[in-house]
C-alpha cells in the first residue's frame, strides 16, 4: 500500500515541479506579484510536507529551507532578484534529480550538490534581505519553547477544526505532522475529540474516528494555514475560522463560545444558564455536550477574547488520475471496437434484414461516441509544453550572451498526448536555432535599430484535423547565400544549380547540414534540422520555412491531432483498396480528358479556374490493368500546393485504424501506415504530402521512378 502512495508522491511531486518552474519564471518577469509568491511557496510546501509523509526524508530536508526562504518573500522580509529566481530553479533542478534518485538512494555527489545549492541560497538571501527584519524580528518577544514566534500585536488568533475522513489512514496519511507544522506557525494548542469512538466490538483500527480542535496564534496569512492541509483537504474536513484579538472586545463565556462553535443551540443555553454550576457541566449533565466539548470551548476561552468569524469554503474538483498506459489500452481496444464495427455493418448490408440493419446502426453510433470519448481523454492543451521552453530560452540566452524572451499564442489548442510528448524533441531544437543561429547580439540588434531583447515566439492553432505550430523569431533571418554555399561544398547542389528562396531554404533539413563555423555545445554538428525532419515523419507531418532577411524566421510544422484513429477515404485503384486521409482531402470530381493537358513531364488539370498537377496512381504504382470509363482526381491539400491522385473508383469515408507497417516498408516514405477493412483485407494508407513530393521530385529529375507500394 505505501509503495503505491509513494508512487502517486512521484508523479504529483514531478508536476508540482513543473508549476513551480513556470511560476518561478512568471515571477521573475513581476516580481511583486503576490499570488504568484503563493504559488511557489504553495508547490514548496506541498512537496516538503507529503515527502516527509511518505519517507521521502531527503527532499522534505532540502525543501524545507526553499520554504523558509519564500516565506520570508511573502512576508516581505526577502526580495524577488533575479539572482534568487536562478538559485532557486537550480534547487528544483535538485529536488527533480533526488526524485528520481530515489530507487538509488543518491549518492554523495547528490548530497554535495545540495548543499551546494543551499549555501548559495543562503548567501543570495543575505543579500536580498530587507535591512530592517534583522532589528524587527529582534524587538519582537517570543516564547519559550518557540523562539520565532511572532509578536502579539501582529498576530492573529485562529480557530481551527480538522475533522478526516474515516478511511484517510488507508491513503497513507498522518495527521501528526500536520499538527507539529501548525505548531511551528505560532503559539498553538490542541484538543482531541473522541466522542466518536465505537465499543470495542464495532471498533476498526484501520480507521480514523477522532477529529480534533487546535487554537492558533500566528502573523501568517490565512492562506499559510491552509497550506498545512492542502494535500489532505479532499480527504478531510477543515475549518479556519479567524478570532477577535484581546484588544477588540470583551471575553466570552463558556456556553457563547460553544454557541459560536456549533457544538449547542442557543435556546438550550439559555435554558440551562443560572447562577447555580458553571455552564459547561450544566450542559453536560443535561447530555447535550461532551465534556471534551466543553473542554475544547475553555481552551479556545483560555486562548482568546471576542470571537469574530470569517468563514471560506475551500471546493475542490473531483478528478481521477489514471495512468497512461490504461488510457493507450483502451485506445487500443476501441480501435479493434471500430474495426468489427465495420465488419458488422458490412454483413448488415450483405444480410438486408430490418433488424440487422437496426443493430448494426446503434453499434456505429455508438462505437463512433465511444471513438471520440476516449480520444478526448488523451486531447491535452498544447501550453503545459509551450510552457517548458521559457527556461530553455532563459538558459540559452544567457548561455550565449543574448537576451531573449518566449511569447505564445493558443496555448488551449489541445493535441493527442502521445504527439505532444513527440513533439517535444523538434521544438527543442527550433527554439535553440532560433536563439543560436536567428537572433543577433543586444549589439548587433540596437545597431540594426531593433530592441536589445529578441523575440521567439511559439504559437498553435487548428486548421482541421491537423494543429500548425509556428516557431517564429525576429532576427537576422536565414543567410541564403551562406546556406547555398555550404550546399555546393557537399555536393548537395550544382556550383550552377538556379534554386528558388524556397528551395534554398529547404536545404538546411539534409541531413549533417549546417553552416556554423565552429562546433559549440549548442550546435555546429548539424543534426538539430535532421531530427526536426525525421521527428515530423513519425508523425506524419510536414515542414515549412519561411524567411525574410533581417527580419526574422518563422518554421511551420503540420501536425495531425491523433496517430491512433483518423477519418479516411477508401479508394480503389485496379483491385487494392487504398486510404488517403480525409482531412488532407479538400474535393472529388470526374477526370475529364478534354480538361487535362501535359507542360514536359508534367500532367495539369484545370479544377476550379486553376491549374493542379495530378499523377495517375495506377501508372504511378505500375499496377497493370485497363482504368475503368470514368476515372476521379482526388484533390489533396500538400505541401506543394494543391494536388491530384486519380483513382479509379471512390468508395467511400472509412474510420481507419492506424497500425504500422513492418520494416519491410520503412523506406517508403510515401505509406503512413495500414488499416484492417471490415471484410478482413489490408488497406495500405497513402501519405498524400510524401507522395506529391515524391512525385515533384521525380518530374524533376531528382530521384527515380517511385516505388510500387504493394
């Protein structure tokens, strides 16, 4: 059982780590800004607190100074710099590091490096310290057994109930802790309730039949409070409600304050007030309260003076966390769900019967709000990746002597989480050429009369069943002439080639290319373009790069939303079934003869008042067979612009389950993958991009003869 929960501190623990890195960076960006000091001090607090919990003894010791440390940012005492914000993302690169390190145990390189970070933390905080603190906290008296309690006439007094639910222990958690972090806040104390506790014959030592009332005296915020029961507040009651000071009004008697509490109705005080014994045993001779009510009210009596309530409260959002491996299973299994779909609507036609029909219709819509039920789950926002980059930009930046900021844009376009986490490779790259190789030094840009600051800026948005994503910058721009000649030296061009802007440009994904002069850590090894471009044909997608001299680079990539289930269009082409992508597929019309014509090597079709290059697939794939009387173009949306595939026949729209083909297949660029039918045939999936370039390439001269494809 506390392996599991010690899992799910891993996995919360990794993403807390992630907010407070993008915390930290807003944070530096506006230092004064409040919420987001609770934001950091909330993830901190959080990751001490439940590591100490659950035996993760090492962060919570690490963790625990950070906390201090922003504390002291909430309460003023210590300065935002830019200076702290770097320390202290090097203390969560640390706190990361010793989560994974866990399963090892670390070592005692990890413990230096720790206390390595500690002192520079302590020595950035002696010098954003706020001069004053030192002679303030001096003044303040303190109690014995707590020396940094805050003085009293800054302090406020809290009435605090914390009722857990009856199963909490078996979630691993133990309300000691809790209790010792309220103590460190301020003068506390602290009653237990055990009117709750069956016989011995009822009892279950598995579950938890106490709750408990504490009295806090603390110059925290609220929100500090309720920071101590954040990780437990799904799995318990609380109650913080704020109390008059001494000086604000007279003090209460018993039977008001249990009155206040909710413990009594107020007409049965009444009733039961006189001169006679004090109100507390009344009441609890008259068996309307406990006496460990009771006792609690004379504690809080003891605490305090007028009572004045503030009452909040906290709703928290029922959420499910399940692995991802279970949700790709059940991708896995609604794909074979759609393809005997398929076949049953196939044998409801063959069979014609009423009834079959009937059926096979509700199966279909239903398998199709199934489909995109479980696709929803796995559709995440593309901002949580977006978001990772401001501190490759920060690094990197300062790495290289330049100064740079990260923009976005529709960081609520949502994607396939299997194609954001593949995604994360070639934006890496993209962002670290941008700042490498387009954005000048603060010199060379105040020179050019641009801001010292460059701009990289990442934006998404839907363009049907595909998301563009753009990584622009407003630098220099590609260097064409440098490109083409580095091009020329390898031999990947003619000394005399005559190429387009677009070609050129389209030379910086070759493989190994790359016009730096010297190899750094950064680049220079010409790999960052090549695994941009092999990472695209994983998924599918295309790339576009578009440049304008001394005004910057923008780099488009085409992505398609899911790899796993996709809207296709069957077509047939001299007896194989083929499927060509419907979202890339913008019409179909008849071939008409008298509208085609041939320029050389290059068969065009008039479609609409303009001119689409077309390739017969039948004679592309040297599929033998006389074409039927009617042929169709279908007209695809690509890379290169508009373009035809004629087959011979249309059949129809077709929900294809993607698998991918064998190694047998991995050099044909031109196939996507392949797709069971509903009678049980294969059906390969044509990439129509691959394919419109291949052809291109071909008319061109630049490659051979494609290849037959089955």
């Amino acid at each position: 059982m506390m392996d599991a929960h010690r899992e799910v501190y891993r996995v919360e623990a990794a993403e807390l780590l992630a907010e407070l890195e993008i915390s930290l960076l807003e944070l530096e960006e506006r230092p004064g800004d409040p919420e987001l000091v609770g934001r950091v001090f909330r993830a901190l607090h959080t990751i001490k607190g439940s590591g100490a919990m659950f035996g993760f003894d090492a962060i919570a010791a690490f963790t625990h100074e950070l906390e201090g440390v922003f504390d002291g940012v909430r309460e003023g005492r210590v300065s935002v710099t830019p200076e702290l914000i770097g320390v202290t993302l090097a203390a969560r690169d640390h706190i990361q590091t010793l989560l994974r390190a866990v399963e090892g145990g670390g070592d005692s390189e990890t413990a230096a490096a720790g206390a390595g970070i500690l002192e520079r933390l302590r020595a950035t905080v002696a010098v954003s310290a706020d001069p004053a603190a030192p002679e303030r906290r001096a003044s303040q008296p303190a109690a014995a057994a707590l020396p940094d309690e805050p003085a009293s006439e800054e302090a406020a007094t809290y009435r605090i109930r914390f009722e857990p639910a009856r199963d909490i222990f078996l979630s691993g958690v133990n309300p000691i802790p809790l209790f010792q972090e309220l103590a460190a806040l301020g003068h506390f104390n602290l009653i237990a309730h055990l009117d709750r506790i069956p016989p011995l014959g009822g009892f279950n030592p598995e579950e938890c039949y106490t709750y408990w009332d504490a009295v806090l005296t603390t110059a925290v915020a609220e929100n500090a409070i309720r920071d101590v029961f954040i990780f437990v507040e799904d799995r318990a009651r609380v109650s913080i409600q704020r109390v008059a000071s001494p000086a604000e009004g007279t003090r209460l008697r018993v039977g008001e304050l249990l009155v206040e509490r909710g413990d009594v109705a107020p007409g049965e005080v009444e009733k039961h007030l006189g001169a006679r014994p004090r109100t507390g045993e009344l009441l609890v001779q008259a068996g309307l309260v406990s006496p460990d009510k009771v006792e609690a009210a004379v504690l809080e009596q003891r605490h305090l003076d007028e009572i004045r309530q503030k009452r909040r409260t906290v709703e928290t959002a029922a959420t499910l966390r399940v692995p991802a491996a279970k949700v790709d299973g059940l991708v896995n299994v609604v794909g074979e769900l759609v393809t005997v779909q398929a076949r049953l609507s196939g044998y409801s036609l063959a069979a014609g019967g009423d009834e079959i029909v009937f059926i096979a219709e509700e199966v279909e819509r239903l398998t199709e709000l199934l489909r995109e039920t479980v696709m929803s789950i796995r559709m995440m926002p593309i901002g949580e990746t977006f978001s990772r980059y401001k501190r490759l930009v920060r690094d990197l930046s300062a790495e290289l002597g330049k100064k740079a900021e990260l923009t976005t844009e529709g960081n609520e376009t949502e994607l396939d989480k299997t194609v954001i986490e593949q995604l994360n490779d070639p934006l890496v790259h993209l962002i670290r050429n941008a700042i490498d190789h387009g954005l000048e030094s603060p010199e060379r840009r105040l020179a050019a009369g641009k801001p010292a600051v460059g701009k990289i800026h990442l934006s998404a948005k839907h363009a049907g069943a595909f998301v563009a994503i753009q990584v622009s910058d407003d630098g220099a721009g590609l260097d064409r002439e440098a490109i083409r000649a580095r091009a020329i030296e390898r031999g990947l061009i003619a000394p005399g080639a005559t190429l387009g802007e677009r070609e050129i440009d389209a030379l910086i994904l070759a493989p190994g290319f790359s016009t730096a002069k010297q190899v750094t850590e950064v680049s220079g090894r010409g790999v960052g373009m090549d695994v941009v471009q092999r990472s695209l044909d994983a998924l599918r997608g295309t790339l576009a790069v578009a440049s304008t001299p001394g005004q910057g680079t923008t780099v488009t990539l085409r992505i398609p939303l899911t790899l796993a289930i996709i809207d296709g269009l069957l077509v047939e082409v001299g007896g194989n079934i083929f499927v060509m992508p419907l979202a890339s597929i913008s019409e179909c019309i008849e071939l008409a003869r008298n509208r085609a014509e041939r320029r050389g090597r290059e068969t065009l079709l008039a479609v609409r008042g303009e001119l689409v290059p077309y390739v017969i697939l039948r004679e592309c794939f040297s599929i033998s067979g006389e074409p039927p009387p009617i042929e169709h173009v279908i007209v695809a949306e690509t890379s290169t612009g508009k373009f035809g595939f004629v087959v011979d026949r249309v059949i129809g729209d077709h929900h294809t389950v993607i698998k991918k083909l064998g190694n047998l297949y991995r050099h044909i660029d031109e196939l996507s993958g392949a797709t069971i039918l509903g009678d049980g045939r294969v059906a390969l999936i044509l990439d129509p991009d691959k394919l419109a370039g291949s052809v291109v390439r071909e008319r061109q001269g630049a490659h051979g003869a494609l290849r037959r494809p089955a």
